[in-house]
C-alpha cells in the first residue's frame, strides 16, 4: 500500500474523536480577511464548512465585508473614514454596507457553499430581529452596540440541516436606522446566544504572538486571568484588543473556549478542529 494512502487513513483515524467530540456541537466561524479575498483561501474554507457540516458538526458562519464595502465607496467617488478602528458609517455609507452585506457577499457566500455541495442558507442581521442594536456613540455614526440577539432563525436553520450565513447588520431600537456592527463582535454575541461549543475567529495573524516579528513564539492557549497581564506587557495590542475582548465575554457568557485563528493557512479550521495540531491560540 503506497504511503500516501496510509498517510490519508491515519488523518482519518486521527480525526475520529474529535468528530464525535462536536458531533452535533454548534461552532460559529468569524470569517473575513485574506481567506475571504484569496480564491485558493475561500475555497479551502468552505470545503472546511462543508465536510463538518456533513459529519454533524452545526457550522453558523458570520462574515464582515469590509474591503468590497471599501471598493464600492470607492467606486462611487466616497473616502472610506475609520474611527478608532472602526469605520465611520454616515447614511450614504450604511446604504452601502447594507447593500454589500446583506446582498452580494452575502449570497455570493451561500452560492459559494451551495455550488461545493453544502446546503446553505443566508440571514441578515434584522431578518425576524436576529441581530438588535443601538447606536454605539455619535463619533462612530451608524454603528451600533448589540442589545439583543434572537437566535431562533439560526437555530431553525439548523435543525434544518442548513448551515446558516449571516451578515452583520443589525435592526435598530432606538429609531428607524439599520446598524453596522462589528464582525467579530457580532459573531460572540450570536455564540453566546446558540450555546455554542467553540467560537473560531478567522484573522490575518498566526495568532497571539510574545513576539510579533517571530511567528515561533505563538501562545497556544490563554487563560481569562492572564488576559490583562498579557495587555500590560503589550503582547495583546492593536487590533488584536478588540478581538481577544470579544473572545473574553464569549467565554464568560458560557462558550466553552474561543480560537483566534490564521485563515492564511489552507484548511486552517480542519487543523484545529480534527487533529492533534492545535494552530491557533486558544481562550477557555
């Protein structure tokens, strides 16, 4: 028997137990950044969704937009303005987002999926008042803090057999606006909601690094109480807060762990989920 095969038997052997840890577990998978802009990166992530949605795993996925949010502002003469981190969305903007979110990453996503073999299914933020906000701060504009999450039409979704897609747009309650929120954040809130198992943040980092320069240095699992330790030495900075932040409250609010994860590497969730080789850093 040649060695490639063997090879593939023992992954397979290798990967048995792990299924039947998450067989009919929810995991909600962030997904943005270069795995959703590489053809080779998307295609390895929705293979990834597809198989543990075959064996039972309940995959929600929760995506951002933001480079073709940019691109479309761009092409109709618009200044893409950050504030903090986050982009300022004035009306003119949130017609934009919504239009991006809701409509063509969206439904491109689920085609993506559907075209694979999945079985996919896309939800916006404010169908059936999923995703519920208020406005966040004036400086911000329309961006909005989550107040309530119904996780109904997810879970329907699921029990379906359909592996739920979900845009960040949220309905508001303090007046007649849609909202833009937080990618990541809104995929912790929806976690927290569904009892989820894992909540896997895809990112454009190996992780959390002691050293950003030297990837050698990953930190393979933090603890909530070496959080702020690890923000005083200046090992948790930048855009990495808001996320390891995100993770935290997921964590405290009953999602048994978080993974901050490189969607860089091909198959990255199969890697963390189904071996022995854990790639990312790990909250619990």
């Amino acid at each position: 028997m040649s060695d490639p095969v063997v090879t593939r038997a023992t992954v397979l052997a290798e990967a048995l137990p792990y299924i039947q840890k998450y067989y009919g577990k929810t995991v909600v998978v962030k997904y943005g950044g270069n795995a959703m802009i590489s053809d080779e990166l998307r295609h390895a992530v929705i293979s990834d969704i597809i198989l543990l949605n075959l064996v039972g795993v309940h995959v929600v996925v929760v995506h951002g937009g933001g480079p073709e949010i940019s691109e479309m502002l761009n092409k109709i003469g618009k200044e893409s303005k950050f504030v903090d981190g986050l982009r300022y969305t004035d009306e003119e903007t949130m017609d934009i987002v919504q239009q991006i979110l809701c409509g063509k990453v969206n439904k491109n996503l689920v085609a993506t999926l559907n075209r694979l073999g999945g079985k996919a299914i896309g939800l916006c933020g404010m169908d059936a008042g999923l995703f519920e906000a208020k406005q966040l701060s004036e400086k911000y504009g329309l961006v909005g803090e989550i107040v309530q999450v119904n996780p109904a039409p997810v879970q329907d979704s699921l029990t379906q057999g359909y592996i739920p897609v979900v845009s960040t747009v949220a309905q508001g309650v303090d007046g007649e606006n849609a909202y833009n929120i937080n990618a990541d954040t809104a995929a912790a809130k929806l976690a927290v909601a569904l009892k989820a198992e894992k909540l896997i943040l895809l990112t454009d980092v190996r992780g959390l690094l002691r050293d950003p320069k030297d990837e050698s240095t990953l930190i393979p699992e933090v603890e909530l109480s070496q959080v702020p330790e690890l923000v005083k030495d200046g090992v948790i900075k930048g855009g990495m807060i808001p996320k390891v932040d995100c993770c935290v409250e997921a964590v405290r609010s009953g999602v048994k762990d978080t993974i901050i994860l490189d969607g860089r590497i091909p198959h990255s969730i199969l890697i963390e989920l189904l071996s022995d080789e854990g790639i990312g850093t790990m909250l619990r």
